[in-house]
C-alpha cells in the first residue's frame, strides 16, 4: 500500500464496521467469532495489513506500522471490553437458572413395597417358623411319580387329564401342588417332621380367582398321635395372625387322596364378623385352605410305619390369602403389578 491515506481511509472503514458489528452480538461466543475474522494474522481484515508491511516504502513503514498497531489496540481494547462484559451477563443468568430456593419443599421420593403376594408369603413363613417348622423348597418341575403316583392320586383321577395339566413328557410336569414336597421330605428323614413347602405350583386354570400359575404353601407334619384336633387348634393359631385376634376356625368334611380324613377349612368373616356381607357371600364364613390327616397309603409309600405314626397335611393358596386379606376382587390384578393397586397394600 504505497500511500498513507489510503491506509487511513481503509481503518477508518475497519473502525467503523467494528463499532456497529459490536452492537449487534449477543454473547461471548459470537464476539469470539467476530473478533477472530477481524484480528486473525492471517485471514483478519487488521492481522492481515501487517502483511502488507513489504510492500510499503521504507520511509513510510514507521508511520504504517503505527496507524495498525494503533487500530489494533482500539479493537483489543472494544473486543475485551465487550467480552468481559458479555461473561458477566451469562454468569448472571446461569446463577439465575441455577439457584434453589431452599424454602421450598423436597421432591417427595415413591416408596418401594413388596408385593402382597411377597408380603403374605412371608407373613406365613414366620408364622409357621414361629411354630417351629422348617422350610423346604422343592423343584418345580416334578415326575409323575411325586407328583401324583405318591399321594395316592390314581390313574384315573381328573387332576391328571391333559387340560388341566401341564406336561412336558409323559414323566415329567411342572407340578400342580407343593403337596409333591412332602414325599420327598418324608423319604429322606424319619419323623418327627414338621415342615412348611412355598413355591409356585402350575394348572390350567384362567378366571377371576385362578391364574395358570400361582404360589402355594404345603405344610406337613408328622409324628406319633397327631390329629385333627392338632390341625384345628394349629390353623386357629395361624388364621388369628394373618385375619385377627376375633377370626374362627370351620372344618367341613371333604375328600383329597392324600388325606382321610379330609376337610376343607373356612374361617369366620374377618370383615363382617359373621354376621354376613358380600365378602362371605351372607354365610358368615370363607373357604380358605384344604387339609387333612395324611393317608396311611402316602405315609407307608415313604417307608413310614403308619401304626406308629400319623402326620397331617395343609395346603395354603398364598394369592387366594392375600387377595382376601387385602380385598382384591381378581387374582390378574396381583400379577400386572399395577402401581395404583400395588401402592394401598404395604404390611
């Protein structure tokens, strides 16, 4: 650039595109970028004029040296002067974003329950623990032999028919009751036994009150002079801690293979207190649990001498207990776990 004034004239141009450019940013980021196609050595329109340097006459490098160097520094200075500025606004307005009003109440955090089926489950469990039983759990996927042969329950017994069992192979089933558990108990240990067997047991079976697959409870014991008074007062025990202190016991007679006698037992209407309501259907009483005096044929096929010792056998429908315990009208409802159901229910 051989004269100065045209040197002049080109920063003056520079100066003023730079003043009303700065008016327009609107954060640190954009003065960033503007600064750099203004002040960049090698692409910035006054980085760029010392590159200029060689073409100018030597008796006039100084006074253009001065002229740049002295733009340069104005622009430092506005370019500075607006970035502070601009950090100091966005710090503002993050703080602003960021700040807590410790005066305002806390996020209320949900709660985790078990499910009432888990909570029934161990209900029972210390219950009967406290009553001196043992836990034993069996497999769910069982023989035919366990399952049915050695509980007394003959060839032609519907409990065996295809629709209402799941069977993997003429051998072998996903079992239909935790009854199965006590044979095995009893041909490996000799009396006396006393035993509780939670798991899930398997049936075709799909209504408001049976699901294909749900838990059940066996309980066992075996020992010299056990009867069905044992049964009684044991089960009074039993539904008193789960019902209340006010609940009674009902044994109505009944027939299940693996027991003679049999019975099915109801307990007093916890809800109407007997008195009848829809819950009992007016009767005063429900239906809970099966039970019985387990068969001398049962008690023999595990090599126990039935002549010197009887036992007796319940079995316990842990949804059915729950689902009367916590008023819910269809079994589905404990297996979707639906929160709006699942958050009433906390024991």
């Amino acid at each position: 650039m051989a004269e100065l004034g045209e040197l002049s004239e080109k920063l003056s141009l520079i100066r003023q595109e730079i003043s009303e450019e700065l008016t327009k940013l609107n954060s640190s980021k954009e003065v960033y970028e503007y600064r750099k196609t203004i002040m960049d050595s090698k692409t910035g329109k006054i980085g760029s004029l010392m590159r200029e340097m060689g073409k100018v006459p030597k008796e006039l490098k100084a006074e253009y040296g001065k002229q740049v160097n002295e733009i340069k520094t104005w622009a430092t200075e506005c370019f500075d002067e607006l970035d502070t500025k601009m950090k100091e606004e966005e710090l503002k307005a993050r703080y602003e974003s960021e700040k807590i009003d410790v005066t305002l109440p806390s996020n209320k955090i949900r709660r985790g329950y078990l499910h009432p089926a888990t909570q029934v489950r161990n209900q029972i469990v210390d219950i009967f623990a406290s009553l001196g039983f043992s836990i034993y759990e069996g497999n769910e996927i069982e023989t035919d032999y366990y399952n049915f042969t050695a509980l007394n329950i003959p060839k032609d017994h519907p409990a065996r028919d295809m629709q209402d069992t799941f069977y993997l192979s003429p051998e072998f089933l996903l079992r239909t009751q935790t009854s199965s558990g006590q044979i095995h108990v009893m041909e490996s240990q000799q009396p006396p036994i006393k035993i509780i067997s939670p798991g899930k047991v398997f049936r075709s079976d799909d209504d408001a009150t049976h699901s294909p697959m749900f838990s059940q409870m066996e309980g066992l014991v075996v020992d010299k002079g056990i009867t069905l008074c044992d049964l009684q007062g044991m089960l009074d025990v039993f539904v008193k801690k789960i019902f209340g202190d006010d609940t009674k016991t009902r044994l109505r007679p009944s027939y299940f293979p693996f027991t003679e006698p049999s019975v099915e037992v109801d307990v007093s209407c916890f809800q109407c207190k007997g008195c009848g309501c829809k819950l009992c259907k007016g009767t005063g009483w429900i239906e809970v649990l099966g039970a019985g005096v387990v068969n001398k044929k049962v008690l023999e096929g595990c090599g126990i001498d039935s002549d010197v010792y009887s036992g007796l056998a319940f079995g316990i429908g842990i949804e059915r207990i729950a689902m009367l315990k916590y008023g819910i009208n269809n079994i589905k409802l404990l297996f979707e776990s639906d929160l709006r159901v699942l958050d009433q229910i906390d024991d």
